[in-house]
C-alpha cells in the first residue's frame, strides 16, 4: 500500500521523504501539548521535524 501511495504522489510531482520517528519523543510532545496521537498530530509532528531539518 505504502508503495502505491509513493507513485501516485510521485505521479503527481510530489516526491515523497520518509522521516522516522521515535515514538518516546513523539508521545512527550503529545502530551505536553495534550494532544492526541492521531493522524493529523503526527503530520503535525513531523512537519515540525522536517522544518527544523531545513533550518540546519
């Protein structure tokens, strides 16, 4: 499934990044911001990742 999903954003100009998570740090940001671990926190979470990857 994961595959399908990277050619179709691949077919459509969007080139997919695989980030790793470590789930310790993820549920402490979860809750120290009483967030719930779902899909939108998780894209949340790793948007914040990905922004300070670029900062560097």
């Amino acid at each position: 499934m994961l595959d399908e999903s990277e050619r179709n954003m691949r077919a459509i100009g969007i080139e997919p990044v695989e980030v790793l998570l470590d789930m310790d740090e993820f549920e402490t940001y979860c809750a120290e911001r009483g967030l719930r671990n779902d899909g939108g926190t998780r894209a949340e979470y790793v948007a914040r990742l990905l922004a300070k990857q670029t900062k560097r």
